[in-house]
C-alpha cells in the first residue's frame, strides 16, 4: 500500500509538473518591459524598469484572464529576486526588478494588458472579449541614502542693489496683468576661490539676493574621501498623514508663518552658473510638496528649464541662510509642464511638476498636503479656510525673509468679471478667481504657490498661482488673483506625479 501511495504521488507531481511546462502563454505586447517565465515548476511574470537610477518606484499591474471563477492564483508583486538585492541594486543605480508568480492555471496564462511606473502607463493591451476576470497586483519600492560630504565656508556675499521687474515691459499687457515673475537674478556672477575651513555655521545672505557654493552636492564630490552612504533596507518608506499642519501664530491679521506651520512650503531657485562644479541659485517661485518626489508649481516657474538649472529647498523657511538647518536642497530629475503650455501665459494651463532624483526625507518641517481627487466636492464652502503662503515681495516691495500667508476667499467668475474687466481674456473654466477684502494676498514672488482648503481638519491644495493685476512695480491686490484650478488637471498631475 505504501508503495501504491508513494507512486501515485510521483504520478500526480509529474503530471502538474508537465501542465505547469506547457502551459499556453497568452500574447505579450509589453515585452520590452515584462516576460513571461520559467521558474522551477512555476511560471513568474518577471517586470524590468525602463531606466537606471530609480530610488523610488510604485508599480501597478493589471491582469486579465478568460472566463470568471476559473482556477488559478497571481501572487503579490514581490522584488526579484529578493527584496535586500533589489533594494541595493537600487542604490547603486541598478533597475528595480519585480515579479509576480502564476499558480494552479489549467492552459493559458493571464494576459498583461496594463503596466504603470510612478503613475506613468509603461504599456497596454487589448483585453479579452466576452467574459473575463481582470487582476490588479501593486509593489511600492524605495530606499533613502545619507550623504555625508566635505562643506566649506562661503566668503561674505556683497551686498547687491538688484532691480526689481526688470523683465516687464511696461509697454506690454502686463501693464494689466502680470504673472508673479521673482527678483530677477544677476546676468554674470564672479567666483571667488574659496579657504578649505569646514563650515561651523550657516551662512547669511541677504534676502533676495543669490547665492553661490562652489561644491555641488549633487555631484560626486571633488575630493579623495568617499562619500558615507547608508540604505535603509528594513522597511517601506514612512507613512505619512497628508495635509496636516503644525504650529500657528497667535496674532491678527495678515501673518508671518511659524516654522513648519506648512510643512509642504517649498522654494524653487533656478541654478544660473554654467560650471556643473559649482551652483549658483536665485529665487524664483513657491513650490508645494504632493509626495515624496513630487511638487507642483506654475508652469512659468519652469517651462523651458533643463532639471540641471533648477533645484527645489524642501523644508525652507528663512530665504537668507545658506545652508538651512533641517532643510533640504533637492535635486530635479524631470520636468512636467501641461502640454498645451507653450511659453504664452494663459493661467488655465499654468500648471507644472517637477520630479526629485531621490525622495525627500519627511520631518517635522517636509510633509505633503492632500490632493484634490475627483471624488473631492469641487465647490468650497465659505465655511472653509482657504489661504496662501510665499515669500514674495512685502507692501514696500521688498523681498521678504520668512514666507507669509493670508486667507482668501474663492469668487465666481461673474463676479470677478463684473470687478476686474481686464481678466475677461483670461478666465476660462479650468480658472478661477480668489481675493482677500483687506487688500492683501499673493505677489511677486509668490508665483506658482499652491491655494490651500482646510476641508476636515486637512489642507488640500486647489490652485496655482498664476497672474495678478499690476500696479507700479506690485500687484494691486484690492483686486482679484487668478489661479490655475488644480482640479481640472487632475488626470495629468496623476500620469506625471511620482509618489
């Protein structure tokens, strides 16, 4: 009986080994991306990244097979081939490899008709006439890295008179209507050599003005000493609540914003020395931080700029020093600008992601606000907080040192119509118009800074700054401000955000 048994058993394996060998692969319009393949008596479905140099991925797999309660099991998106390999391939600018793997399948295997990258769509294909079960299967992956690098003393900044709206021809619409344009950065800039003495203390610069730094921490750097990396292995990245503010000044009014009151604030600066060894960086525009890579911004903050000229300070708070304690300067990977945005300011299409090379490190001070979804209510109620934040020029039309924020109200379009007559040419349905009955709001410099409503104790981020009306060398703010409205460009933003 016990060798009956013990032959039945080597039967049956040799028969599932033999159905599991010669299965039927179903047709593969992703191959360049995912392959279908033999692992020992399974099959796997094996997924390569497109690109090197990914510190962070999010995958998401969809499946579809013939017919509904059939036999047959897609296991969870798994790191090929184990977790710390992949995970350390990553760090060392190798692709993240996946896999899912295929059981108990009688003939075909399921079909891959969808693969998304960082909420980018890598590939698709048709699916399957008649009736059908669809699978949807998701990995998320990253590590983080300390860099420790060798950092030197500035010489004192000069102190710079620097022409404010220098680029505005008075003779031009923006007579009306000006976009936030930032204190134009100087044309040339001399480096002086710099003493070997390590730093002990940040350095001040004036407000407004750039600054220069010799060693470029995005570069390897130009020393002997390696770099100390480190990468967390041990777990996913941090969870996170989105929208959730910190601390609030007890004061009336019009205020200035307590350190990580919005821990999303971020500042874009444009990097304008051309010598990769060495940047130097100009105030432009707010950023807001919607994950880990990703913050959103106007796409005249940023449209025709290459990621090497810009560079985005993630937990900022004083514009004057250089380096910030818990603030980060972060690379950029990539640009998005919406694609019928051409140069032209038309606010409805005044919207812009930039991707970071890395994650940003979440802390007291970096966190992202909430995005509107399109389940989110589009209208606001006038019970709802709404508000802007920046570092643009002050009532004196000085640059400002600590960011500043003010409540707004969300207006209809007659109404802003019937009040501003210039914004007629400017107004379509994927704008909107927002103003403050005290004559205060955003101004130059504020540009491309994110409209906040506080909806159930969260901030969700609804508009871009985009133009205002103009008056003398500020804004006239006793009219409305025009926002691109982030709720209209939501299918975009997710196709480009990288979470």
């Amino acid at each position: 009986m016990g060798i009956v048994s013990q032959t039945l058993r080597f039967a049956v394996l040799a028969l599932c080994l033999r159905i599991a060998l010669t299965q039927r692969l179903p047709p593969n319009g992703c191959g360049n991306i995912f392959q279908y393949r033999r692992q020992g008596d399974h099959w796997i479905g094996h997924v390569t990244p497109p690109q090197d140099g990914l510190k962070s991925v999010s995958w998401t797999l969809r499946f579809v097979s013939h017919g509904v309660n059939r036999p047959g099991k897609i296991s969870s998106m798994a790191p090929y081939p184990n977790r710390k390999t992949a995970l350390q391939n990553m760090h060392d600018g190798g692709r993240a490899e996946c896999f899912v793997r295929f059981t108990d399948f009688d003939d075909e295997l399921p079909k891959i008709v969808r693969i998304e990258l960082n909420g980018q769509v890598l590939c698709t294909a048709s699916e399957y006439e008649g009736s059908s079960t669809t699978s949807t299967r998701e990995l998320n992956m990253a590590v983080s890295s300390t860099t420790t690098y060798k950092m030197y003393e500035s010489p004192p900044l000069p102190t710079r008179t620097i022409p404010l709206f220098d680029s505005i021809d008075p003779e031009s619409f923006y007579n009306q209507l000006v976009t936030y344009a930032s204190v134009p950065a100087p044309t040339t800039a001399k480096q002086t050599p710099r003493p070997t003495t390590t730093v002990t203390r940040p350095v001040a610069a004036s407000p407004g003005t750039s600054w220069v730094s010799n060693d470029n921490p995005f570069l390897k750097p130009l020393t002997s000493i390696k770099p100390i990396v480190t990468v967390d292995t041990r777990h996913e990245p941090v969870e996170y609540e989105c929208g959730v503010e910190g601390l609030v000044g007890l004061q009336i009014g019009g205020e200035t914003l307590p350190r990580g009151r919005f821990p999303w604030l971020a500042a874009l600066y444009h990097d304008i020395n051309v010598d990769p060894n060495k940047i130097e960086l100009s105030y432009k525009c707010v950023t807001t931080l919607i994950s880990a890579r990703t913050v959103i911004t106007a796409a005249h903050c940023i449209y025709g700029m290459t990621p090497a000229q810009l560079r985005v300070y993630v937990g900022r708070h004083d514009i004057s020093m250089h380096p910030e304690k818990d603030a980060t300067l972060m690379a950029v990977q990539s640009v998005h600008t919406h694609p019928d945005f051409v140069g032209n300011l038309v606010p409805d299409l005044d919207v812009g992601l930039l991707v970071f090379t890395e994650r940003v490190q979440y802390s007291t001070y970096v966190r992202p606000i909430c995005m509107w979804t399109s389940k989110t209510a589009l209208g606001i109620d006038d019970s709802e907080q709404t508000a802007v934040a920046g570092w643009g020029i002050d009532a004196n039309f000085k640059p400002t040192r600590f960011p500043s924020t003010v409540n707004v109200r969300k207006v209809s379009q007659e109404q802003c119509l019937r009040e501003m007559v210039t914004a007629k040419d400017f107004l379509t349905p994927r704008t909107f118009c927002a103003g403050n009955s005290q004559g205060h709001g955003p101004c130059l410099g504020d540009s491309g800074g994110g409209l906040m409503v506080l909806r159930n104790n969260r901030w969700f981020v609804r508009g871009i700054v985009s133009l205002a009306q103009r008056s003398g060398n500020g804004c006239d703010l006793s009219r409305y401000v025009i926002y691109c409205d982030v709720a209209r460009h939501l299918g975009w933003i997710e196709r480009n955000i990288v979470r």
